[in-house]
C-alpha cells in the first residue's frame, strides 16, 4: 500500500476514534445541530437583518452579522440539550452501546471525508501523479465517489458543477 493509502486509513481510524471517546450520541447530535445551525441561520438571517437596519448600515454586514449570531445561538442551545442528553445517556449505564456505535458513526464519517476528498481531487492533476495511480485504495473510493454523484439530485450535481 502507497503512503496516501495509509493518510486515508488513518482520516478514517482517527475519526472513529474520536467517535470512540464521545459516543454516538453526542457524535449525531452534534452533527444535527451543525445542520441545523446553517439551517436556521440561512432561514432566518434576512428577517433579522431587517431588524438590524437602525443599527448596521451596510446591507452585506448587516446579512453577515445576522447570519453568525443565529448560527452561534443555534449552536448554543443545541450544545446545552447535547450536553444533557449526553449526562442522560452515562446515567442510564447505555455508555458501552453509545461508544460502540459512535465507532461506526466514526468510521463512516471518516469514510464520508476521505470519499469527498478524493472526489475533488478528481478535478485536479495529482489523479494524473503516479502516488495516486499506486494507490490500492484510491480506485476504490472513487467507485464510491462516483456512485454518490449519481444518487445526488440533479439540482445537487448541478451546483457541484461536475
């Protein structure tokens, strides 16, 4: 195996690992509430642009103030029933399965960022330099990588541009 093979094996162990020491739980929701941090902030910012008028000149600004505080506050609240339903999970005695699963969630994460990495550098030249052609896994993962854009709705490939 290539040197590049054991980066992606250790992007994928790492974020396992890290899954290991947090727990599906908290893994998940904080995941969910990234999600709904950007949500919440790309809904909702242009409402509270407007109410910032008075105080921010400056339209962009404005936008990009309003926009990072509800993403902020978001965050906040859902970090706090994170944290709680966390302290849930450890008082039920569920650690053991919430660790164990959070190394799946991990592992396919981990698996989800080496996929995306090698799909954009699929519009580069290193798929043309000979580490890359060496590798055993790269092949791989483009297999998967290509089969991700298809399922992708066409709206999605398109803003991807590929």
């Amino acid at each position: 195996m290539a040197i590049i093979d054991w980066v992606l094996l250790g992007v994928v162990v790492m974020s396992g690992l890290i899954s290991l020491m947090r727990g599906f739980i908290k893994e998940a929701l904080s995941l969910a509430s990234w999600i709904t941090a950007f949500i919440v902030a790309r809904y909702f910012s242009g409402n509270l642009a407007t109410l910032l008028s008075g105080q921010i000149e400056t339209h962009s600004f404005r936008w990009a103030i309003a926009f990072v505080a509800l993403f902020v506050a978001t965050l906040v609240v859902l970090s706090m029933l994170n944290h709680l339903l966390s302290y849930i999970v450890r008082a039920t005695g569920l650690t053991g399965t919430d660790r164990a699963l959070g190394v799946v969630f991990g592992a396919v994460r981990g698996l989800v960022i080496v996929v995306a990495l090698v799909f954009m550098a699929q519009f580069t030249p290193v798929t043309g330099d000979q580490w890359w052609q060496e590798s055993v896994l790269i092949p791989h993962l483009e297999t998967i990588a290509d089969w991700a854009r298809k399922a992708l709705p066409e709206a999605a490939s398109g803003v991807a541009g590929y």
